[in-house]
C-alpha cells in the first residue's frame, strides 16, 4: 500500500495535531505543511494549493491518494488508507 499522503496543517491546531500524530502512530509516511508558519509567496503559494483540494481553507486538509479528507475524520481516514 504505497498511497501518497499530503496533509496541510496549521501549527496550532489541535485537529492537525491529532491527524499527524494518527499517522505517526500508524506508520504511514506523510509529507505535512504548517500552511501558518510559511510567508510570503510561499504562504500564497501553499494557499492557493489548499483551495484545489478545500475551497473553504479549512484544516487539516488530508489528501490521500485521490481522496480528500476535511478535518481529522479517522474512520475516513482509516478507509482511504485501507487500514483495518
């Protein structure tokens, strides 16, 4: 099972915390971006590419494979990664 997994996250945010750490503790390799702690162009950059996936710019915004995961949904989550 090799799905990539891109997870847009604020630095702060307690759901983004959980969502990482669920990860974590699941073994699975994930790519993140504290999408607060970027500047400039970068933090534009990285905005504009949240809204592909999320038009609200909510977090975390999970992408997995072609699945995309608003919020720190587990059983969503859990689904897209095919874990039991």
């Amino acid at each position: 099972m090799s799905r990539k997994v891109k997870i847009y996250t604020l630095s702060t945010c307690s759901h983004c915390k959980a969502a990482k750490k669920f990860l974590n503790d699941n073994n699975i390799a994930f790519d993140a971006t504290d999408v607060d702690l970027l500047q400039g162009a970068a933090r534009e950059a990285m905005l504009n590419e949240v809204i592909q996936y999320n038009p609200n710019r909510s977090f975390p915004t999970i992408v997995i494979g072609d699945k995309i995961i608003i919020g720190f949904k587990e059983k969503d989550i859990r689904e897209a990664l095919e874990l039991s």
